[in-house]
C-alpha cells in the first residue's frame, strides 16, 4: 500500500538530504564545530572559518566562479533585494532605470515596486504564452539610464526556463548589469555565470535540500566588480556587503547540498524528465487539460495544468493524501488568480485552475503512478458533478502547439 501524503510540492521547499542534515548537526554543539568564525584569535573560531570557507568554494564550484564572488545571505530574498536595491544604489550616478519581467517572484517584484517608490524606473516585460521573454524585447526596454536587467532562470510557478545566453550577451554589450534569481534552478540545471555574463545570482539553500534560513549571492568580480551598496550594517562580515555572525552551522549544510547537487545534477534531471513526462502523459489523456509554461524550455520538476471545469481548490480538496499547490508557496493565502499565467496571457477560469506538480529528489515512480490514479478518478467525480461541465463541448484553452502531446 502506498504510504501517504505524498509531496509533491517541492519548488515551495526541499526535505533537507539526510547528509546535509548530519553535517549540519556537527557544527551546532560543544564537541563539534560551533565557533564564531570572526573569532580568530583561537581555535574555535579559526576552525569554523575554515569550515565556512570550505562551504563557500563548494557554492562557487557548483556556479563555476571563484569563492571570493560568494556572499552569505539568509536566503534568495535577501540576496534579491541585496543584488536589486544594492545595485540601483552603487549605480546612482550611471542611471535608475531597472528591468524585468511580469513573471517574476514577489521576491524580485516587491523589490522592483519598492524602488519606484524611491524613484527608480521599472520596465516590466509581458512574456510571450510559454513564459518566455526574448532578448529583442530586452533590448526595446534598454535605455541610457538602465543599471540593471533582473530576470529568473527558472519560473517557479511553471518550469519556464529563459534564455539567460543570449539575454547576457545583450546586457555586457551594453554594459548592463545581468541580476538572475537562481532559486528554482541552483543544482539542478548546469549554471555558466560567466560564459553567461551573469552579474549578480541569488540561490537558497531549502530549494536545494539544505537548511531553510541560508542562501548566497554571486556577486562579480572580475574584470569588473560590481559594485553594491549594503542593506545591513553592523561588524563587517562578508567585505562589508552583509553584516552578521555568519551561521556555521547552515552555512556549511549549503555547501554540502551543492556539493551534493553538483555531482547528480545530470542523473537526477533524467531521472526526474521521465517521471514528468509520465504524470503529463496520463493527465493530458483526460481530455481539455492545458499546460501552463513552455513545452520545450522547461525544468522537468515542474509541470503546471490546468483542468477544464474544476477549479483547482476543489480538485486539491479531492486528493488530500497529495501535496500540490495552486502556485507560489509565498502567495497560497491569497485566493487571486497567478500574476504568472496572467501574465502570460491565461483567461482567469484557467489561471483560477491551475495546479502545480513539483517533483524532488525523493519522487518515486510508484508516487507518480498513485498520483495519476487518484487525479484521474478525482477529475471525473468532479467532472460528472459539475453542472458547468458539457463533455461534448470541452476543449482546451490551449493555442495550437501547446496542448498534450501526441
């Protein structure tokens, strides 16, 4: 019998690995590594420097940059309001102009609605059905006051993956700054900062089954640093950029998650590929059900649908054995339809309808199969119950081309 609930929620958060959470427990009590890492004149202190610092060459080997470029964070939104307000303020004499997309966190939106208030300008840009935003459209945005282009990797509503490449050949040929937030893709796509020409990165560590409360921002330094203007102020930790008695203790449990992810990143997107195609398949087989985010450019951890004729509350009410979600963990108290799917063009009975899978490393098949079974069986009791419903009337609401597969 299969062992319920099931999670399947993990773009909201990742369990932490059972060996990050064993390193992680040495670093806490009297006869492990527990010293204040700005205490050098022992060895208490100097020993959790050097385990700090071994964390911080395993975050930047994942990112392939050097560990000097590593800012400790207490998360993503942190490192986002670092890398956005430290940015637009380090750069006031250049410029004020900001730009990003419509489908962005609330971490970066916020951030952004915040600015304007301090008299920044935003350029907010409407991505096209899939999610995606072109690097054309960037490039209409630029003007000569633009500081900084802000956009995620990875959608974490949707799975849409942009095309930071040709997105960061736009902006150092400008002379633009390139911020991505990394939360939804650190260690688990390959991530070439500077290839890419990524300025500023943001990642945290509960995303990648590390500790919730830890994060890091990349911030570049060669062949020109960026230059930011910190938030906090206090002792000087971390060149001045984020002041703080750094926690040892999750600090290091994040460079053994990225550790971790760097060595199966390749296996586990396989992996995690095939059982989403599987849950996809079967679903789409249920007839007028659309898919949210871009069939091509995807992280197969997320699959986002809508189901024709059930509102998504209903149909999460019908499998309570499962952990889904409706769309971001940070906006699930509010009953407003996604800004993500509006963004992207979805009428509201279908955004108001959209149910997010998000598939982890603890996924199995046999969690997949139970999962169809139970959404299969719930879409036509609640299909057979809706007066709205009329079976030889439904059809999806996708464009051709975005619809199951065949």
């Amino acid at each position: 019998m299969m062992r319920l609930p099931i999670y399947l929620d993990y773009a909201a958060t990742t369990p932490v690995d059972p060996r990050v959470a064993a390193l992680l427990g040495q670093h806490l009590t009297q006869d492990g590594i527990f010293g204040n890492p700005s205490s050098s004149t022992h060895a208490f202190g100097r020993t959790a420097a050097r385990a700090v610092e071994t964390a911080r060459a395993q975050v930047a080997a994942l990112l392939h940059v050097e560990p000097g470029e590593i800012v400790w964070t207490s998360g993503a939104t942190e490192a986002n309001n670092l890398a956005l307000r430290g940015a637009l303020r380090g750069y006031a004499r250049r410029g004020r102009h900001l730009i990003t997309g419509k489908t962005e966190h609330k971490a970066v939106l916020d951030v952004c609605r915040r600015l304007e208030t301090d008299g920044c300008s935003v350029t907010y840009l409407d991505p096209d059905p899939g999610g995606l935003i072109a690097r054309e459209q960037v490039a209409a945005a630029v003007r000569p006051d633009t500081v900084l282009v802000s956009l995620m990797h990875v959608n974490n509503e949707t799975g849409t993956v942009q095309d930071l490449a040709a997105i960061g050949a736009l902006t150092h040929a400008r002379g633009i700054l390139l911020h991505v937030d990394a939360a939804q893709s650190a260690g688990k796509l390959p991530l070439e900062l500077i290839t890419s020409n990524i300025d500023l990165l943001s990642l945290s560590a509960h995303k990648l089954y590390g500790p919730k409360g830890i994060g890091a921002l990349f911030v570049r330094q060669r062949p020109n640093r960026v230059r930011l203007e910190p938030l906090l102020f206090g002792g000087g930790q971390e060149r001045g950029l984020r002041a703080g008695t750094l926690p040892v203790h999750q600090i290091v449990a994040l460079g053994e998650a990225c550790r971790i992810a760097r060595t199966e990143m390749g296996e586990e997107r396989e992996r995690l590929q095939r059982l989403r195609d599987r849950l996809w398949q079967a679903l789409a087989g249920l007839g007028a059900v659309t898919l949210n985010g871009h069939p091509e450019h995807h992280w197969p951890g997320i699959l986002n649908l809508s189901v024709a004729g059930i509102a998504a509350e209903a149909l999460l009410a019908a499998v309570p054995g499962i952990a889904l979600s409706t769309g971001s963990a940070c906006t699930s108290a509010n009953t407003e339809a996604s800004h993500v799917l509006r963004a992207m063009g979805c009428d509201a009975p279908r955004a108001r309808g959209a149910i997010r899978f998000s598939l982890g490393r603890f996924t199995t098949a046999a969690e997949i199969d139970y999962t169809i079974g139970a959404i299969t069986a719930a879409v036509e009791r609640l299909r057979a119950l809706s007066p709205c419903w009329v079976a030889d009337n439904a059809t999806t609401a996708a464009p051709i081309g975005w619809g199951p597969p065949a």
